[in-house]
C-alpha cells in the first residue's frame, strides 16, 4: 500500500521501527502538496525546508528516544502559533506577525516526534463555515472543486481529505473542526473545554475556543489526541483531569452503550440525504449493540441565537487589541491616533469580521447587556442543565453534523443567517464545553461526504472515540478519496 493511503498508526509503526525514515515519510507529503494543492489550496504556509530540517533530525535520534508520532507530519490551522512561520488567522491585519514560540499543542506535537507541515487556510479569524472568509486565497472540497470545504478549518480538513497529511489540527468555536470534516469526509473532534491548552491559539470566543485533532479515522484522532491533551499551567482553563490512552481504550467493551437521539432538536430542515445517512447511522450503532433511545433538549432551540450573541460578545472584546499600534497591520494614510486606529482595522479587516465586531460591542453596549448577553448567559446555563439531564439517562447523543452537504462556493457569501445554520447542530457542544466527534457515515446522490456527530459527557473523550471506531471497523465512509487525489 503507498504511504499516504497507511494510517497513523501504520505510519508511526514504521518510522518508530527504523523500516521509514522520517525524510522519506515527510517528502511523500511534501510531493503530494506540490502536486495536488495548487488546486485546492488548503496551504498558506506548507514550511517544506523547516519540516524537512525537522525530518533529519529526528531521523538522527536513536530509536529508545524516538516519540509515539515519530516522523508523522501534521498540518497547523493559522491560527496556533509556530515559531518562526506567520500566524495570520487568514486576516490581513497579521499578515506580517512571526510567533516567537510554538503554541503548547506544537510544543506536544514535536515533543511526540511529529513534523510541522504547515499552516492551513480558514475563514478570518474562525468566523465562518466555508473558508470563503479567508483574506488570501480559496481553500476548494476536494470532492467537488466548486464547493465549500466548510470552516473555519476548512484548509485543514481540504488537506486530510486529499491525503496531503495524515494529520492536522483545527480550531472548534461553535463545529470549525466537526463541520469541515463531515463536509470533506473525514474524522475530527472537538475535545471537552479544557482538555486541551489554548495556549498560543489566537483567540476568536475564549469561552467557546478549543483545539483539536482532525485525520481519516477515530484511531488516528486518538492518537493525536494523547499527544495533545493535559493540564497546562500556561492556560487557566486548562484542566488537570488525567489524560487516558485514548488509543488503547478505542477497543473496550462497551457493553450496551445507551444513545440519546433528541429528535426534536433535529427538526426536518435537514437535506434528504442527510436524513437518510443518519437513519442508517443509528441503524449501524444499534447493530452493534447500542441502546437507542430519544431525549429531549428544550432549551436548544434558542441555541443559535444564544451562540451568536456571546461569540460576538467574546470576540468585539478579543479582537480590539489589533489597533494599529503594538503588532500587526497599522495603516500609512492617517497620522491622527485615532483615525490610524480606525483605518488600520478598516484595511486590515474583512466584512464578515467586522460584522461580529459591531454585532458584539452592540450586545455588550451600556441598556443592552442585561438585556441581551446576560440573557444569553441564563439561556447558555439551561442549555447545559438540558445536557446533564440527558447524560443522566444515556451515554452519548448523536446528532447530524450538519444539514446538508457541502454547498456550492459563492452560494451563501451574501446570505449571513443561512450560512451561520450550517453550524445549527454543531454549536450546543461548544456552549456547553461537552467533547464532540464527527464521522463520516456516508455519501450523497452527488457523491458529497455527509458525516454525524457522537457528544460524549466532559471528559469522557474514551466512549465517544470507542463508538466511532466500533462503527468505522464496520463501515469504508472513512477510507474513501477523492477522484483526484487518487494517484
């Protein structure tokens, strides 16, 4: 079998065992990403002479030294820190800022042997949920060139899907990682709230912003995922809970695990063939053993409005530091402070962008605060009781990932409501800080992937990715390549 169609853990395996160096592996990818991106555009920044600089050196280490991701190159969404490579968040107003440090999550990686490939495309600063958002360049699905990859972390989930690495991480605010997997066919999980640093990740909604792992399969995920996780006194909200061997537990017995459907949260505004994936998505895990049953979460039907009132709170707070004066993007036209300040973020921000800006400093603006984000807050807390009610009764939810597969680019640009619902099911796990992971569970009439979502309890990252992989052991959704990737 060639490299790029072998799993993490085929991977690791040779590299660990000396039967694949780590330039061999690296330059496999390096050759797919000259060759396949300059269509899809998942990169801004591949780092080809850094990962292969990386490359050699790990291959110079001997073997009782060597990590568990020995030699795996793994792509980095713009938007966490690696030294020495820009980190633009896919805005213009960063265009020119190098971190001095890796983030926590790349200090990790390296630490567990891996290589930085590169930093991917995504909506300016995460907002947004087709990539089309980007200040620089167009990342394309890869099964369908004139669709969306979805978003924020549309680059990454573009480059996994293309098999251009075997590996990459995104960011999930409100589904950037559940969302672009369903829609370009792979796996990705956004962990619990504090299972994984946010340190050296740009913040977007700092309540809502978490980090993870995307890759073909749940077993690749849960090795990413071990290599990631744990207490970082760097980041406050970072948890201590203990890290298990996410990848040694994905073949527990699970006994009969109860699932939660909460119908009434699904609604019948999902695309038929969504519908119908999903029916034999529930079908497969009763096939297995699993206990469906349905449940109810009441207050989720106010969850949209509830999320787009605090992320754009959290993120009017977040982004007013790029003024102009510190870092980043200042403008020449104006001599004035104030006036530079203004043309600064004007220049170096984009539409959207600056939508959630006003949106936000309108919620938190003096007569509408208690009559909006405090509201908010109230509905944000009952939305979590909803959850802990219904993890009373089962051990995971299921839930489409989203409503339909990827849509055409250009469809939504104009329309701003109906391109914030493509995130309807994606968002509930992010406001109440619950993990989430998105499989592949089967493809349209149109051959688009169309994934589904397992929520697990807080911390119980081990049930989620053993149901994924009991399904996936039975199921090639996730195998699958795009036409164009195949050579």
């Amino acid at each position: 079998m060639t490299l790029w169609r072998q799993s993490v853990a085929e991977l690791t395996k040779k590299t660990r065992g000396g039967d694949l160096s780590a330039t061999e592996l690296t330059n496999t990818f390096i050759d797919r990403i000259a060759a396949h991106d300059p269509t899809i555009g998942a990169f801004l920044d591949p780092m080809v002479e850094p990962a292969r600089g990386q490359a050699r050196a790990l291959d110079a280490m001997p073997a009782s030294s060597r990590g568990p991701l020995h030699g795996l190159p793994v792509a980095v969404k713009d938007i966490i820190s690696v030294e020495g490579s820009p980190c633009t968040c896919g805005s213009r107003i960063l265009e020119s800022y190098v971190p001095l440090f890796d983030a926590t999550i790349v200090e990790r990686l390296k630490r567990s042997g891996a290589v930085i490939l590169g930093k991917t495309n995504m909506d300016e600063f995460a907002m947004g949920s087709s990539t089309e958002n980007s200040r620089f360049q167009t990342t394309r699905n890869p099964w369908d060139l004139d669709r969306v990859p979805g978003g924020s972390s549309g680059g990454s989930a573009a480059a996994v899907a293309a098999r251009l690495v075997p590996a990459a991480l995104g960011t999930d605010t409100g589904g950037s990682i559940r969302q672009p997997a369903a829609l370009c066919g792979v796996t990705g999980l956004k962990p619990t709230y504090g299972r994984v640093s946010r340190y050296g990740l740009v913040a977007f909604a700092s309540s809502l912003d978490q980090a993870g792992p995307m890759a073909a399969s749940t077993e690749d995920v849960a090795c990413l995922l071990e290599a990631i996780a744990g207490d970082d006194p760097r980041d406050q909200t970072c948890s201590n809970h203990p890290v298990p061997a996410y990848a040694k537990e994905l073949d527990r017995d699970l006994g009969r695990p109860r699932i939660g459907i909460p119908r009434s949260a699904i609604g019948d505004g999902i695309d038929d063939d969504v519908a119908a994936a999903f029916a034999a998505f529930i079908e497969g895990l009763e096939a297995l053993g699993a206990e469906t049953r349905e449940i109810h979460l009441p207050a989720t039907e106010h969850a949209t409005s509830c999320y787009y009132l605090l992320a754009t709170a959290e993120a009017s707070s977040n982004l007013a530091r790029y003024d102009g004066v510190r870092y980043g993007r200042r403008s020449a036209t104006e001599t004035g402070l104030h006036e530079m300040m203004a043309a600064s973020r004007d220049e170096g921000l984009g539409e959207e962008v600056k939508r959630r800006i006003l949106l936000g400093t309108f919620v938190l603006s003096e007569g509408y605060y208690d009559d909006y984000y405090q509201k908010a807050q109230r509905v944000r807390s009952l939305i979590a009781q909803d959850f802990r009610a219904a993890f009373d009764q089962v051990d995971a939810i299921v839930l489409p990932t989203t409503p339909t597969p990827a849509f055409p680019i250009g469809e939504k640009v104009d329309d701003p409501l109906s391109m914030y619902l493509s995130d309807v099911f994606t968002i509930t796990a992010n406001l109440v800080g619950a993990p989430a992971l998105s499989v592949p569970i089967g493809l349209s009439e149109k051959g688009l992937p169309i994934g589904a979502q397992l929520v697990g309890r807080h911390f119980d990252e081990s049930t989620i990715l053993a149901l994924g992989h009991a399904f996936q052991r039975g199921s090639e959704f996730h195998s699958a390549v795009p036409a164009l990737a195949r050579d």
